[in-house]
C-alpha cells in the first residue's frame, strides 16, 4: 500500500475521502483497524478537519464505525454486497417505472451519451472513467424519472458503486459491458416496464456478481495507521 505522497491537489477532502473508501473497498485496511485522526493527517499531508469529514462520510456510507476509543473500519462483506445491490435493484426498478412513465416527455440525451462515452473507455481502455460513465447512465434514469427524493437516495450509495466499479473494471474487457448498458437502455425506452425491469434485474445480478469474485480476491491487509 502506497499513500506516503502528501495530497497537493485541491480539493484535499475529496481526494482523501475518495483514497480512504478505496483502501477500505479493497480490503488493504482491515476490519477493526483503528483511524487515527492526527495519524492520517499526518501520513496525507493535511489538516484535522478534511479527515474528520472524511470518516463522517465514510460512516454514513457504512464502511467505519464509531465506537468508545473512537473510528474503526468496518469494511465491505460479501454480505454487505448483496444487500447493497438488493437496495440498489429496488431503488432503480422504482426509477425505470416512473421514467417509463415520464416517456413521452425524457429527454434521453444524458443517457445516450452515457453509452457513449462507456464505449470510448471500454476501447481505451480506461477503467476510472468507464466506471464514471457506467453511473452517469444508471443516474439518468432517477433523472428521467424526476423523484428527488428517489434521487438523492441514489446519490447518497452512488460514491460508494462507483469506487466498486472501478475496481473491478480493471484488466476486463468492458467492450461487451458497454453493450449490455446500450442493451438496457433500449429495453427501458421500449416502454414495456416488465421487460425492463427483467433486464435491470439481470443486468445488476450479473454486475454483483462480478464485483463479488473481484472483491474475495482482494489483497492482505496492510500495516494500519
């Protein structure tokens, strides 16, 4: 594990929030280690606060805890995967039904290009900016279908997905992952609500499932903070 180059970049909390998720995604900080406010400062090269707010977040996304002696991670199971597509099936099934509802009036621009740029990464290939281009597409649908609440829902996991989804894009052949997207959104624009849920439902499965064998490979826990 690398992280001895101090963060230079702003912003510094989004930078650090978006190293520490990876480090804890990927297993390289294991179950129970203890986060040490001063010492990942120190080890980052920034102030107290940026951490503070990172491990906030990092709590609310579900993957450290505060506890007596303050916050430990918590990681990401294989279980905690399973329940996080499961929310994630019932979320987006909920925004295909009221985009299909909202057909006559999507604009479907956002999710084409989506599809797009998905293709351009897949040929790159370029794992960081297919798995930003994966979310973009699934987000269009909370779009299209104009629930904010339903939205925000998503945006609040959607950090989380797409760090998963980088990780397991690398070394992939994303060519025929992109088409399966394209395969989605035409499912969905279709307007038949069974058909597209059927083809959400095995298009999620078959995304879980792949993240599932990536992520039981993952590396040895590294020397904690």
């Amino acid at each position: 594990m690398t992280i001895t180059n101090p963060l230079r970049n702003p912003p510094l909390g989004d930078q650090l929030l978006a190293q520490l998720r990876s480090l804890i995604v990927r297993g390289e900080l294991s179950v129970g280690t203890h986060l040490v406010e001063g010492r990942i400062a120190e080890r980052f090269g920034v102030s107290r606060g940026p951490v503070r707010d990172a491990l906030r977040q990092l709590e609310i996304e579900g993957l450290v805890e505060t506890r007596k002696r303050g916050v430990f991670v918590r990681g990401l199971s294989d279980h905690d995967l399973v329940e996080l597509y499961s929310l994630r099936g019932a979320l987006e099934g909920l925004a295909i039904r009221e985009a299909i509802a909202r057909l006559d009036a999507a604009d479907w621009t956002p999710v084409d290009e989506a599809v797009e740029q998905m293709r351009a990464a897949a040929t790159a290939p370029d794992a960081a900016k297919f798995a930003a281009a994966d979310l973009d597409f699934h987000s269009g649908f909370y779009t299209i279908g104009d629930n904010r609440w339903l939205t925000a829902a998503w945006e609040l996991h959607r950090p989380l997905f797409a760090t998963v989804l980088e990780i397991t894009n690398t070394d992939r052949d994303l060519v025929p992952v992109a088409e399966d997207h394209a395969y989605l959104r035409d499912v969905v624009r279709s307007g038949d609500v069974e058909a597209a849920l059927a083809a959400l439902t095995d298009h999620l499965h078959g995304s879980c499932s792949r993240i599932r064998v990536t992520l039981s490979e993952r590396a040895r826990p590294q020397p904690a903070f």
